[in-house]
C-alpha cells in the first residue's frame, strides 16, 4: 500500500480497477456496525430497525454494480444449503419467520461482495481502519485521564440525546468515533485509570477488533511501509483497554509469531515470554475479573429468578450466559431455535436475559448444523491464510475466531463473517504468494 493508500487490485473481468474513497468508506461504515456502540449500530435487525439494516444492504448493491459482480456457485450453493435448514427449521416449529431468512441472506449477500470486491486487500484496509480508529481512541482516552474523574463523560453526557442513543455497557455514553464509561467505584480493580473503549460498546469488544488487526500486521501485511508504528498504535490501544479477552487473544497471536521468528530468536525470547504471560495474568484487574467470572457461573438460578419480571435485559457474565444457552441446544440439539427465539426455554419461564456467549447463542440457534459449518469453514479459511500469506500456524486464524466466540456474539456481524467465510468466497484457483 503506497503513502496515499491507493490499491490496485484485479477484478474477476481480468482488468484493473483501483479502490476509491467511497469502498473506503463502505468498508469504514461496516465497521462501524460492528461498535454497536449506539441505537442505530446496535438495532440494524429488519424488524427493529429497517434504516440501519437497509443501509449496509444498499452499499454493497452499490459497489456490486460499480464493480460488475457476478453471482458465482459457491454462492448459490451457500443460499441452497440455508434454504433447507430454513424449511427444516420452519417445519419443526410450525411456523415460518421470513425476516429471519431475510436477514442472513442480505448478510451473505454483504460478504460475498466484500470479499469478491476487495479481495486479499480487504485485510489491508481493515488494519488501517482500525490504526485510525485506535489512534482516536487513544487520543480520547488521554484527554480522559488528564481531566480526571468523570469530567469528560459528564461533557459528553451534556449532549442532547446522547444518553438515551448510546448501547455502551455500564451506562457508557457514544459519540460515533469514541465510547466513554463512568468511573468504577473500585479504582484498584482498574489500576485508577479508566478502560478504553474505543468505538465499540465496551471495551473487551474494541480490544478483540484491535487484536484481528494486530493478527493482520504481524502475518499479512509485515513486510509493508510504516507496519511497525501501526504496530505499536494497535498495541498500546490493545493494553488501554485492560481486557482479559483481548490480552488472552495478544498472547496467541504473539505465541504464533514467535513460533515463526528463526530458532536463535525462540531461546532467547521465550523465557522472557513465559514471564511477560505470568505477570499478564497476575495483575489484579485481570485476576479479579477471573474470579468474577467464577462467582457469576455459582448463582444461576438466582440470575434467572431476579430477572423475571424486570424491564430493561440482564447480561450475565460469558461463562454464565453459556451455560444458559446451552440449555436451549440440549432442548434442540440439531437445528437450534433457527429464529424462533419466543421458543428459548429463558423466554418461556419469563427471565428477561441476554446470553453474550458467542458459542453458546451459536449453539441455542443453529445447533450442531450450524456449529459444524463455522467449524468446517473457519478452518479452511484458517489453512487457505497459512499457505497464501506463507506463515506457520494452520490453526491460528481458527484459534482466533474460537477465543473470540467464547467472549462475544459477533460472529454473524458482516465484517467477521468476512474473515472466517473468506476462502468459501475467494477464487480456489489463485495461487499461493
């Protein structure tokens, strides 16, 4: 990528096109959906927000047609595959839900285009978008610090509706580009200083899409012109964010490079490693959390009674809220609800809960068929990276898309899908770099 960050790159009419500002832009906008930091981000489903979902739909239609996309098998036979689970899943509950199939075929519309228009460059692009985005982060979080206390948030709070649009966790505020949260009570659990959420709604998801990018640097685009001082923006904006998830993450992707560094660097570094991981763990916010998470998984039942009844959703903790779903994929261990969530057994007994489980709610969803597609499709994208990009680590990428479903339910945000479905979309013909 040249200094002015024009691209180059070879569409399926075998002539060249470059990248404009506008896929810039729509690429910069799908991120953006991924924050879910306010209303409008956050509610982009058919049948709560037809504005905000409609809005991805036509982008992509857009850069289709500027780009002369053509519907290829793989598409097809992805749409004929939903299809049948669509009908199984509709005959099993006796009832159909049409937004349901909607929704997912617009998604996969969305990453089909993605991938066939901005092919390996789409990698590229998301790491700049995130160095920008972590460089306003970090500028907004020191401003932050240096007023102190809640002055910045009450400034923010101070903006007409703000409050009432932002979805940030614990009562956080967003302005688009930056999510603010109150101070915690305990200021040593956070080493008295605040969490950075960057543009997302807390700030264990900002540092996960902060960690995708720094997978990018270090094995896609590391032989690239300014890669190290990217490098270090994403990191420090990665330890801003005192996240376990995305600390736990950092140390896969750092394990890996060094797995791929020459023998005489492996001797030397991995004593050093091993320590720096120990501390990693040992600090009292990362510890605390931990324990928390093991508190949260002990009073089950009594998560589920206080919720019944309430007006606004409970979120238990990721270890909490996955053996909640997983409830519902024993009920129906094959197909999963598939859309029918009035029939998840928390909806039945009344609990107002919201499972944040990434693998859980994949689980209670789509069962066992669903599972064994994300399973199947991750790896192979995971292999295709490997032999392309020419790094050790077959399963690294799958590894990544795991850690990260444990801890979020963002798999089917367009954008991740992306990364995992990238090999089903891409040419198989192409050849290794």
């Amino acid at each position: 990528m040249n200094s002015n960050h024009s691209i180059e790159i070879s569409s399926d009419k075998e002539d060249t096109q470059s990248l404009s500002f506008f896929e810039y832009l729509v690429l910069f906008i799908l991120i953006l959906y991924v924050g879910r930091a306010n209303t409008f981000f956050e509610s982009s489903f058919i049948n709560l927000n037809f504005i905000s979902f409609i809005i991805p739909v036509l982008l992509s239609f857009i850069i289709a047609f500027r780009w002369r996309i053509t519907i290829d098998q793989n598409f097809y036979l992805l749409l004929f595959g939903f299809g049948l689970y669509f009908i199984a899943v509709s005959v099993k509950y006796n009832e159909i839900q049409p937004h349901f199939f909607i929704e997912f075929l617009c998604r996969f519309f969305i990453v089909y285009t993605i991938i066939k228009v901005y092919k390996y460059d789409f990698f590229k692009i998301y790491e700049l978008i995130l160095y920008y985005l972590a460089i306003i982060g970090l500028f907004m979080w020191s401003i932050q610090i240096a007023l102190g206390g809640d002055t910045l948030y009450y400034l923010i709070n101070s903006i007409p509706g703000v409050e009432t649009l932002s979805t940030v966790s614990g009562r956080g505020l967003n302005v688009i580009l930056y999510s603010i949260q109150p101070s915690p009570s305990d200021v040593y659990y956070y080493l008295r200083f605040p969490r950075n959420c960057g543009f997302a709604w807390e700030p264990g998801a900002f540092s996960v899409y902060l960690c995708m990018a720094i997978y990018i640097n270090l094995f896609i685009t590391k032989s690239e012109k300014n890669n190290k001082r990217r490098i270090w923006v994403l990191l420090f904006a990665l330890i801003s964010t005192q996240s376990t998830t995305g600390y736990a993450l950092f140390a896969l992707i750092i394990l890996f490079y060094f797995i791929n560094r020459s023998s005489k660097y492996k001797v030397v570094i991995l004593p050093f490693m091993v320590a720096g991981l120990i501390f990693l763990f040992s600090l009292p916010f990362m510890s605390a959390k931990i324990v928390d998470l093991w508190d949260n998984t002990q009073e089950i039942d009594q998560i589920v009674k206080r919720s019944i009844g309430k007006e606004r959703n409970a979120t238990p903790q990721r270890f909490t809220s996955f053996i909640l779903a997983f409830r519902d994929f024993r009920n129906n261990p094959l197909l999963g609800l598939g859309g029918h969530s009035d029939r998840s057994w928390l909806h039945v007994v009344g609990a107002r809960i919201s499972t944040i489980s990434g693998i859980g709610n994949l689980l209670a969803d789509f069962g066992i068929v669903g599972f064994l597609f994300l399973i199947i499709t991750s790896v192979r994208s995971s292999f295709f990276l490997s032999r392309y990009y020419n790094y050790k680590g077959k399963l690294l990428f799958f590894l990544i898309i795991l850690l990260i479903s444990i801890s979020y339910t963002i798999l089917f945000l367009p954008i991740v899908m992306c990364f995992w479905m990238f090999h089903l979309f891409e040419s198989p013909k192409v050849e290794e770099n």
